[in-house]
C-alpha cells in the first residue's frame, strides 16, 4: 500500500489509462478471435464420399494376365486436402462451408479408382505403392479440377492419366478425361451429387480406356 500511495497522480492516471487501453485492446482481440473460434469450434462439417463407378467398365476388355499399380495421384495445393472447392470466378476459389470430403481428395481419388478396377474383374491384380506387387504399368494421373462452379452451377472433375510401363519407363498411352454435369437443386448434398457423378463419369472412361490399352 505504501508504495501505491507515493505514486504520483499523474503517474497513477497515465498507468490506468495504459491498463484501460490495454484491456480494451484485449477485449476487441477476444471477441474477434471467439468469433472465429466459436464458429470453426463448434461447426460440425458433414462428411462425403465418393462412389467407384462400373458404368461403362462391362464392355471393356479382359486384361488379366496384366498387373497394374496406381500412385498417388498429384494435384495443387487447393484440392489436396479435405475441403470441397468452389470455383467463383476463374481466378478465384473458395471452400464449401460445413462440409467435408472423408479424407484427402488425391486419397480418395486413388483409393475409387483402385476400387473400380477391382470391380471391372477384368485385371490380374490392381494395387497401391507397397503392396509389393509384381506390374506391368503404372497408372500415373493428375487432378486438374474437382469444383463445382458456382457461376453455371454445375460440377467439373478432370484428371489427366499415363499409362506408364514399369518394365522400360515408356509411356504407352495418355489421356485427359473431363466430365462436366449440372448441379441439380441448392445446399451441400446438391453440389456433392453433382461432383460424385462426374467423378464416376470419370472413373469409368479411365478404367475402360487403361484395359483397352494394355
């Protein structure tokens, strides 16, 4: 107390304005943080898959006496991740709020293409880096685009594909495949049905075209 007191009034009033500025300072900080903590924290996204689809796999050829290995496919730093990407403008992309894919979209690209081969029955074994499997090719893609864009509301999904020897290094084959289909209603569940359809458009015209060429 003894030293509080022999403060000086202009002392103890510039110290208060000090501490009244600071916590003033703190409380915007706060509520600008809670703000986006609250909103982050408490939001629960829902989460989406994709589906393997054999659409246009049945009449492709048998390729059984063959091995493939798909990698991981590469893609920019904007889809290799969880969120779902909304295009607004060319030069400009967003993130659909409250939702999710189920894991990284180069996994799970990987993961529904392995999927599709499998259920083809067309190949002697399909597999992922590993897995120890003796191949013949390599199927080695890259995701170009997986968005809906928000301007013609509708869904894009396209992956370029080579089809790599494992024996020689040579490339036998590549491919650009793109689907685009309309966004049928509003909200989440409308864009994810739009996206899971193009992406199966998608699946099915690498499956087939990798048989047909080896």
């Amino acid at each position: 107390m003894a030293s509080c007191s022999g403060l000086g009034v202009s002392h103890g009033r510039g110290r208060l304005r000090a501490r009244l500025s600071r916590a003033a300072s703190v409380g915007l900080l706060m509520a600008a943080v809670g703000f986006g903590v609250s909103s982050c924290s408490t939001a629960k996204n829902d989460t989406f898959d994709l589906a393997a689809s054999t659409a246009e796999i049945s009449s492709a050829k048998s390729a059984r006496n063959r091995q493939i290995l798909v990698p991981d496919p590469t893609a920019l730093k904007a889809l290799d991740s969880e969120q779902i990407v909304i295009r607004v403008s060319s030069s400009e992309l967003q993130y659909l709020a409250s939702a999710q894919w189920s894991d990284r979209l180069p996994l799970m690209v990987q993961s529904k293409l392995i999927e599709a081969f499998e259920n083809s029955g067309k190949l002697g074994g399909v597999g992922k880096p590993g897995q120890g499997l003796a191949i013949d090719f390599q199927l080695v893609t890259d995701i170009r685009a997986f968005e809906v864009e928000a301007s013609g509301n509708r869904a894009v999904v396209e992956i370029s594909a080579k089809l790599l020897n494992d024996r020689n290094g040579t490339v036998k084959s590549q491919k650009v495949f793109r689907a685009v289909v309309p966004t049928r209603g509003s909200g989440n569940p409308a864009f994810i049905a739009g996206l899971d359809a193009a992406f199966a458009q998608v699946t099915g015209e690498i499956v087939a075209w990798t048989l047909s060429s080896i």
